[in-house]
C-alpha cells in the first residue's frame, strides 16, 4: 500500500488548480504526507494569496516564497525547512518557464536572454535543489522532476524549452548518480500535454492536445490526477529500487513511430 504518512514533502511550482504540481500535492496528501508549498513570490501578493487559499484544504504546515532566480531565497527556502521540519524526504521541482515570444516560430530566432532565462529557471534550478535537499535528506528521500517529450523529440514551437527539458533529463542522472549513495533517488516523470498556465504559451498547444487524443494508445491525454499518482508512487518505499529513470506518462503517445 502506498503510504507517506510521516514523510516531510516540499512542493513548488503550483499557481492555480490546473498545475501539475497541484495535482502531485493532492495525491502526497491524500497519502498521509506533511506538506510544504511555495509560491513565487509577486510585488502585489497576488500569488501567495491564490496559491494559500488553493492549498489551505491541504494543511501544508510549511508555505514559503521561492523565486529560483534568487540564491539567497532558494537558501533561505531550505534554512526554514530544516527549523521547522529538521529533515526533508521529499522534494517536487515542478518548475518551467520561456518567454511566449521563445515559444513559437523558428527556434533559432531565440534570443540570448531569452536562452538564458529558460535554462537557469527550468533546468538549473534542479541543481539548486539538489545541493539543497542532500543536507535535509539525512534518512534518504526523494527527489521528483518535470519533464515532456520535447526534450528528446523535436515538437513544433517547443522551441528552448525542450533544450531545457533535456539538460533537466540529463541532471536527473547526474543527481541520482550523486546522491545514490546517501539514499537519495532522483527521478522525472514525462507526462502527457495538459492544459496549465504554462502550457498555454506554447504555440498550438490545443492542437498539441488534439493530436495525442487521437494518436495515443489510450486516445487521451492525462490528467493532473494521474500524474500525481505517478510522483507518490515514486516518492514511496514502492519504487525504492527506481532512480535515474524518465517515467512516461503519456497515455503511451511516446511508443508511437506514426
């Protein structure tokens, strides 16, 4: 049976109810895990306030900003954590982010800026985390990450992001390579196009969704749900022997040639 009661989950990246992250944080709940959620932190307030009330059903006993364009946040971040809670078990990195103008059109008109902010926010802030969660992970953990199968097949007006999904692939095996030996597993799932905030600034994106519903084996994309119940399982005793690996949930559109 899957259980995480007692496990201490720290998850970031939701924004609204279609977030996959959100979706992930109600499966770690629904699993008896204590949750931490973060928000990305806005002049206004407005996010914290909308990610709060989303989640305040979920008791998380931990709710921290996270810009991981800030170093000194990301480290604050973590300092919390371990007041807190002391330890860490579980780590969800649900974090992407291109401008809408790197999203659409020919890839080589991305921009330099444009280049750089995709890969610090998507890819290096999971080395971010992964220097973190190694000191607060002292009984072993897990650490979740994710990805889409424009980081290994090119997808039209994917653009910089699959460069990014594919360097965050790459740094799951180099984590899970590092931190093995202390009982840390690093894993991603590849999940099936989902409408989200995030999706909705790639070009197309509905016709993406369209296209695997009448492709796939299962003729349907995924749900935020079904992902969620991926990343607990891979965040339980259940995949103690699963680190390295890119876990598709797609609905099977990743096996087809045609």
């Amino acid at each position: 049976m899957l259980d995480l009661k007692g496990k201490n989950a720290l998850v970031t990246g939701i924004a609204n109810n279609r977030s996959i992250a959100w979706g992930i944080a109600q499966q770690l709940h629904k699993a008896g895990a204590n949750l931490g959620i973060t928000y990305l932190p806005d002049d206004r307030g407005r996010t914290e306030k909308k990610v709060r009330d989303l989640t305040e059903p979920l008791n998380p006993s931990i709710f921290l900003p996270c810009n991981v364009q800030d170093d000194a946040q990301v480290g604050e971040m973590f300092s919390e954590v371990k007041k807190q809670w002391g330890k860490l078990d579980i780590l969800i990195h649900c974090l992407a982010f291109a401008g809408k103008e790197e999203l659409v059109g020919d890839f080589s008109n991305t921009t330099r800026a444009g280049y750089d902010r995709a890969l610090e926010i998507s890819a290096y802030s999971l080395v971010q985390f992964g220097r973190g969660a190694k000191e607060l992970m002292t009984d072993g953990g897990s650490m979740v990450a994710m990805t889409y199968l424009g980081g290994v097949r090119v997808v039209p007006n994917y653009n910089v992001m699959g460069v990014a999904k594919a360097a965050l692939e790459m740094e799951v095996r180099y984590l899970a390579a590092e931190l093995g030996p202390s009982n840390i597993r690093v894993n991603a799932i590849s999940a099936g196009p989902i409408r989200t905030l995030a999706s909705s600034a790639i070009g197309g994106i509905l016709d993406m969704i369209h296209h695997v519903e009448e492709v796939a084996p299962l003729r349907r994309t995924v749900t935020q749900t079904e992902v969620g119940n991926t990343a607990a399982f891979l965040c339980s005793d259940l995949s103690s022997g699963v680190t390295g690996q890119i876990l598709y949930v797609d609905s099977g559109y990743s096996i087809m040639g045609m």
